[in-house]
C-alpha cells in the first residue's frame, strides 16, 4: 500500500486488490449494467450505472470485491464505514466527465480495465493519480476530482472501467 500526500490530502493506493477471475466478471456485469439498465440523468457523465451495485448483485464475485475494499479500507482508515452506494463509470470515445466531488466521508475507485495508467483519477485539476488495472485508490470524498478524460483516438482503444463506492463513518 502507497500512502501519498497532496494539497494537505492523503490519499492510498494499493495494486493488485483483485485476482483476474472476479475482475472479469466485475467487467462483465457492469458491461450488463450499462447496457440493459443505462443511468440516464442530465446531471450524471454518459455510461456511469446506478449506484445500487452491491444492493443489487450478491454474487461471489461482488462479496470478495467487497471484502477486498473492507479490508484495504481498514488498513487506511481506524474507523468503521459502511457503504452508502457503488457504481460504475465507463470512458467511451467523445464522453467527457466534469471535476466534482462526492456527499459521502470516503471514495474508493477500484480501476477495472485500463490500458493506460495516465488516465486514473485528476486531483483538483493539480494532480493525476495513475489508474493501473487491478489498483485501488481511497480519497476523501469531498475532494474535488475526475476521471482523466482521454482524447478521442485513445479512447478508442481503451474502455476504461472503474468501480466506485462511496462511504460514510459508522
């Protein structure tokens, strides 16, 4: 685990939080998700789902991704969280997303499918923290923050997937 400190913020990351196996079929249901039950709301970034993840999926795979985020969160943070919602984003060709922040006392970004690190996650328009595949990365929510939006030729050849979930002290 990498303990880094920007703007009097710290941030953790951690690679390899996930084996292959529960990877793709994270992939595959949020590929699913996007598809059959798309997230459509002025105010939301194109291809993001609902935030209803884990409420909605109790399958092995998503009780070891939620096991994995419990335990990374507890090396981090010596406080108990719960859950307050997780979905996904997905990065297409011509979708930008805006810098925000998050309602919520923690994020968690879990980088699913990424080609090219450089496209993780910009820190107030300052900092970009890189978005290995199979990395995580834990922030105060209230940070304002956004997924590195790519330029169109590299988008194409990189479907960035990231899993989000958000909590609030116990």
């Amino acid at each position: 685990m990498k303990k880094l400190n920007f703007n009097n913020h710290i941030f953790y990351t951690k690679s390899d939080i996930i084996d292959e196996d529960v990877r793709i079929r994270l992939i595959n249901d949020i590929e699913y998700e996007a598809k059959e039950r798309p997230y459509i709301r002025d105010d939301i970034p194109p291809l993001q789902t609902y935030s209803d993840l884990l409420e909605k999926y109790k399958t092995p795979h998503w009780e070891i991704y939620k096991k994995h985020i419990f335990d990374f969160t507890s090396q981090c943070i010596d406080k108990k969280l719960k859950i307050v919602q997780t979905w996904a984003n997905i990065s297409i060709p011509n979708r930008m997303y805006d810098m925000h922040h998050h309602f919520t006392d923690l994020t968690t970004v879990l980088y699913l499918q990424n080609k090219y690190a450089s496209y993780g996650t910009i820190i107030e328009d300052q900092f970009i923290i890189p978005g290995f595949e199979k990395s995580i990365l834990l922030f105060e929510g209230k940070i304002e923050h956004s997924i590195v939006n790519m330029p169109y030729e590299t988008a194409i050849n990189n479907r960035r997937i990231s899993l989000v979930c958000d909590f609030n002290y116990a």
